[in-house]
C-alpha cells in the first residue's frame, strides 16, 4: 500500500503545548539563538536528536517493574548481557550510562597525546573524547559520502585506499580503527557489510584494534538487507551477527538503536583491555553489573533489543524518513540523498548559498525553522565541526541541518506538517541572515554556545 502506517497501537499519549510564532521569536531570542538552550516544552516537533527520545514499548514497561536494583550481581544486568551478546558476539559487556561514557573509557586507555584515531566521519562525542585525550581523530568517508545529491547506497563507506595509505603513514601512532554505523553526520548513510569486512581487515593487516561505533546497527542492517545483493534474503539478526563478527569491540548508545531512554556499553574481547576498562568504569560510572544504569533500566533495554530488529518497524521507520526527503525534494528543497535511516538532513549550503559557511547557514535553517513552527533540529556543519583543536577555524565538508526522527513518537500527520513547515520556509530562504558565535567552550562547543544575528 502507498500509505505508511505504524507498526504499533497507542495507548498512552503526552500533550504539545502550542506556542504562537511570537513567542517563539521572543524565546530563541531568550537562549542567544541556540536550540539545545531551549526548554523542551516550548516545541511542538523535538527533532534535535532520536537518542533517547523514543517512546518504549508495553514490554519495555513491564519489564521496567522486573528491574532489580542489586548494587552487584543483579539478575538484570545478565538479561541485559544476553540481549547484547545475542547480536553482538564480544567475550566481554562493560554497561555504562550512555554511548559517551563508553567512549570516554576507551580512549582514556587508546587515547593520548601522538594518537590519531581514522573513522568514516567521527561523530561529536566521538570526536570530543579523542579530542580532549589529546589525540586526534580523522574522517576517511568515500568521496560519494561528502557529495549530498550522489545516490551511491553505502556514502557512509570506508574510503579503503585512503585507510590503508593512513595506516601506512602513522603507523605506531594508529591505536584503533573506527567505523560508525549508520554514518550520523555524513546524513544517517549505512555502511555496507563488504566495507565493513574489508575495514576490518585491513586494521588487522596492520595490527589494529577494530572498533564499530554501532548506535544505530539495526538500521544500518536493514540498509544492508535492501540494497547489498548478498544479503536479501537473510534475516536483520544475522546481518548484525556478521558485522559484529569481525570487529574486535563496540562503542554504543543504546538510547538509539536500543529503544532505551538511557544506557550504553563498550564491548571487547581482549580480557586485559576489558580488565583496565571495569577499572575505569568503577571510578568513574559504577560496578560492572550496573555500570551507571538502573536495574530497570537494564531490563527495558533488554527487552529494546529484540524488538529493534524487527523487520516490519525498520521498514516503517526508512520509509518514513524516505517520505520526508521526497516531500521536500518535491518542493526544490535540497537534501541528503539517499534518505538516511534516523534523519533527514538538509543541505544548507546549497539552501542558502548567500551565507558564508563560517557563517552557519546550518543555524540560519534550524533557527527560522523553529520560529516558523516550533520544530527542534540540529545543525551538523561548521558550527559543530568547524573549530579545529588548535583553535583555529575552518568550514565542515558539509554543511548539514539534521532532523533526528525519534523512534515510534510521531505520526504521519506530524510527518505532513512538517513538510508545511518547510514550503513556507522556502518562501524566505533567500532573505534569511547568518550568525557569529559570542560565547563559546573549547570542547564541543555547538551545545552551549551563543549566537546573535548578522
């Protein structure tokens, strides 16, 4: 059928509180024109991110109230390790509170002042981490991935050549090679299970870690299934297996394609590395059953686990995505093609061309989108990736405007208006004016700093 129904019945709903286009002005206005400062209850549409923001199943709930809040050797947490390792075959499941605590532990070990650190594209917090370890991380995504109109399936590819060349050439500085899946800030792009393979091969050819960085593993594998020839008729569990199966440990953010609103883990199966790691995990987050999660916690996301795998809500969740980008590409809108698998990503740069990239036209969309209709997103361009370490700055390959879909939250209706949004929008494009940046942190300044208008 043409239309997209979701998968699931409603049975508990949550009241929008509906602003004027004034006070939205007034309130953005209140915050220096930074979205993250902004109370949630003053927008209709949160799309600032999917992570956590998702709504949790009847299941989930009932396994909330089996949730056993032992400080150790909780029944919860080995639900928890059972679910994980399901899917992802590692020897050893470190819980943490959320993806960036596991990434804080893994590069306070791998990390370090003479580290580099490639990836297809780091995503922030992956970023900061190395970062403030005092390494540096590089992107190394196929050219395709950095091209918003190219159709290539897999942009958010490894580019291999450019990996083995790296390799080559840092040598002993390399501790780890990364891999995210799906590719966030090159527009939610999947990573084919070929390049995965080949990704991990090569960092093995040379000696290195393989680290998957798998917040959003379901989609991607879902991405595999559809569009990797090899894989059509094999299930979304055991394409997960297999990407798993040749990586030597795992970051991830479970309050994404976990369907929890908290939780995360690192994942390893070299013992003396997991042993450092727990060491860090009891200073810093909590005993290795629990990890800074709650029993409850543990048991939601157990159960999370085997309900994101399932077939008929991934198709639901990439046709939705895909609807959105249609809409807009309709109305002349540029966007991220492909559609992603959690976002929808518009192409500011080509949007605005009258504003200079160091002058955020990712801020200039996200902004006058909210003050049009109270629609949250996020900018991923020069704002979040152009200030480089030394402190200087310099536009981002792209400059994006990210619309993160919170999982099974809103309806195609909400889907419709925001389309509606957006037409009116492009009426005004071509008068909207960049921003400057007034206050800023030195790390991952695109949470907290102020914006005035140019």
């Amino acid at each position: 059928m043409k239309t997209i129904i979701e998968p699931f019945r409603i049975k508990s709903v949550e009241p929008i509180r509906m602003t004027t286009r004034a006070e939205r002005e007034r309130l953005i206005g209140e915050v220096n024109y930074n979205l993250f400062g902004l109370h949630s209850d003053d927008v209709l549409i949160d799309l600032l991110t999917d992570s956590g923001t998702g709504a949790m199943s009847a299941a989930q709930w009932a396994a909330v109230m089996r949730g056993d809040e032992s400080y150790a050797g909780s029944p919860s947490f080995y639900r928890f390790e059972a679910a994980v390792r399901n899917l992802m075959p590692f020897k050893r499941i470190i819980p943490t509170h959320q993806g960036r605590a596991a990434e804080a532990i893994l590069f306070s070990m791998l990390g370090g002042k003479g580290h580099v650190i490639p990836n297809n594209t780091h995503f922030d917090t992956t970023r900061g981490n190395i970062e403030a370890s005092g390494a540096l991380a590089h992107d190394l995504v196929i050219e395709e991935g950095k091209d918003p109109q190219n159709l290539h399936p897999f942009k958010g590819n490894m580019d291999l050549d450019k990996l083995r060349a790296y390799l080559a050439e840092h040598g002993d500085a390399v501790p780890c090679v990364m891999l995210t899946i799906t590719n966030n800030a090159g527009g939610g792009q999947p990573v084919s299970i070929e390049n995965i393979r080949a990704t991990a091969e090569i960092a093995h050819e040379f000696g290195k870690l393989f680290i998957i960085d798998g917040c959003r593993f379901a989609e991607n594998a879902y991405f595999i299934k559809t569009r990797e020839e090899s894989q059509k008729d094999r299930s979304i569990e055991d394409i997960v297996r297999d990407c798993f199966a040749v990586a030597d440990g795992m970051t991830m953010s479970a309050k994404k394609d976990g369907f929890a609103n908290i939780g995360g883990w690192l994942a390893l199966n070299d013992d003396a590395l997991a042993t450092e790691a727990r060491g860090h995990l009891i200073r810093t987050e909590g005993f290795p059953t629990y990890g800074g999660m709650s029993g409850r916690d543990l048991d939601a996301l157990a159960q999370g686990l085997s309900e994101i795998v399932d077939e008929d809500y991934l198709r639901y969740r990439i046709r939705t995505n895909a609807y959105i980008v249609e809409r807009l590409d309709a109305l002349g809108i540029p966007v991220v093609k492909p559609a992603g698998g959690h976002a929808v990503f518009i192409d500011a740069r080509a949007w605005l061309p009258h504003i200079d990239p160091l002058a955020y036209p990712g801020q200039a969309v996200a902004v006058a989108l909210y003050e049009i209709g109270g629609i949250r997103s996020c900018e991923i361009g020069s704002v979040m990736f152009g200030r480089q370490p030394d402190g200087s700055e310099k536009p981002a390959a792209m400059e994006l405007v990210r619309l993160a879909i919170p999982r099974r939250t809103y309806t195609q209706s909400h889907a419709d208006y925001i389309v509606e949004c957006f037409e009116e929008l492009s009426a005004m494009a071509p008068t909207l004016k960049g921003y400057r940046v007034t206050q800023e942190p030195a790390l991952m300044r695109h949470f907290t700093c102020h914006f005035e208008k140019l």
